[in-house]
C-alpha cells in the first residue's frame, strides 16, 4: 500500500466518513445545521466539507426532496457545488458565533441587528404556495402547500437561512445548550419539562460521562 498516491487515500478517506449518518439531535433544524460538523468519536467529520455532501446532509435532514437534489445535480457542476458548499460552511461559522455568545438567555431587539446578513439572504427567497391533490382514506384531499423555487444551486442556501430564522424566531434562547461533553461541540435546544438536559445524547457524550463519574468514585473510594 506504499505506492497509493495521496489523492487515491483523501478518497478512500472521504468515502468512508461519508458513510457515518449525520447527527441529528438538536431537537432545531438550525442546531442541527451547526451540528454539521461534529467529533463523533475521535476525528472532526465536516459533512457538508464538499458540495455532494452538502446535498447529502440536505436530504438527510429532510429540508430539500430529492427531486430537485437531483435536478441541481444535473444543472450544476461540482465546482459550483463545492463553491455553495464553503459559502453553507461560511453561513454555519457566522452563526455558531451568534448562537454561542447569545445561547442561555433571552434574545433582545439589539440582537437583531447582527442578523442583518441572515435577513439579506432570507430576501432573496422564492417561496410560493400551491394547491395540492392527495389520498387520504380513499378519498381526495386538496393542501395548501408551501414550496419555493429552485432557480440555481444558490438557491440551496435558503433552507438552511430559513431554519437559522426560525431558530431566533421560534426556540427559547435560554434554553439553547452546549452539550456538557468536554470534547464534544454539539448543541441543542433543551426542550424537556425540567430543562435538565446536559448530552448531546446518552449515546454520545451522557454515557462517557457516567463512566467518568464512577471512574472518579472508584478512585476516590481507593484513596480514602
Ligand atoms: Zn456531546
């Protein structure tokens, strides 16, 4: 394997975090837009490092059909999906600094005013609504849907400005967290009746915890 040239072992290396789901446990599109790059175990996957990942994750998360996935697929090149993925990474970087300086307290009106490049980009959407047909027990229901237009890859930006937005307009920011991992960079929006939620997920970060602590017992209780 000494002769595999560098740029056959970056592909080995991207095909196989592709792999790995994206994580989904913020409880808010929005942090889970942030959680796009996470440390699941030791390396920093970026699932949206490259333009086909940026449509993977958009599928995954439920906020593009694949339909049009597949539609930007065919009308763009992968220079210019690369090219919408770093501005979606750009998007993400701006507003973890938002979230993270503003999360556990109340938004305020001067907060607005930060958001400006979010309201900028929410102006260019072109969301409209139809009427729709569908069967619903053997009978014909017509719904009122909401969509937007998908004019170029551009317009792969707006789901994710439309989640940030509903971030700030929707969740309650005191209850916006950090996960309590001491490596881990995930966020949530603590939506249990106690707010007492401290792990990304048990999975993760709250069983690692509880095996710190009974570590930490043991060897109180062997030095005592
Ligand atoms: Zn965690």
């Amino acid at each position: 394997m000494v002769t595999m040239c560098n740029h056959h072992f970056t592909l080995v290396r991207d095909m196989n975090y592709r792999q790995i789901p994206a994580i989904f446990v913020a409880d808010a599109p929005g942090l889970d837009f942030l959680n796009s790059v996470a440390t699941p175990v030791d390396e920093e996957v970026d699932w949206i490092s490259d333009g086909e990942g940026l449509l993977a994750w958009l599928e995954q998360a439920g906020m593009v059909s694949r339909t049009v996935l597949e539609t930007m697929r065919v009308q763009s090149t992968a220079i210019e999906l690369d090219e919408i993925a770093a501005q979606a990474r750009g998007l993400r970087e701006w507003f973890r600094e938002f979230v993270q300086k503003r999360k556990g307290k109340p938004l305020s009106a001067k907060n607005l005013r930060e958001l400006e490049p979010l309201n900028q980009l929410l102006e260019r959407d072109e969301r409209y609504s139809e009427i729709v047909a569908s069967e619903r027990d053997d009978e014909t229901v017509f719904e009122f849907r909401e969509t937007r237009r998908w004019h170029s890859a551009q317009s792969l930006l707006l789901p994710l400005a439309e989640a940030m937005a509903k971030l700030v307009c929707d969740e309650d920011f005191t209850q916006v967290k950090a996960c309590e991992g001491p490596r881990c960079t995930l966020m949530f929006a603590d939506h249990t009746r106690g707010h007492a939620r401290r792990w990304c997920s048990m999975a993760i970060c709250g069983n690692r915890a509880k095996v710190a602590a009974h570590r930490r017992r043991l060897k109180e209780q062997a030095a005592s």
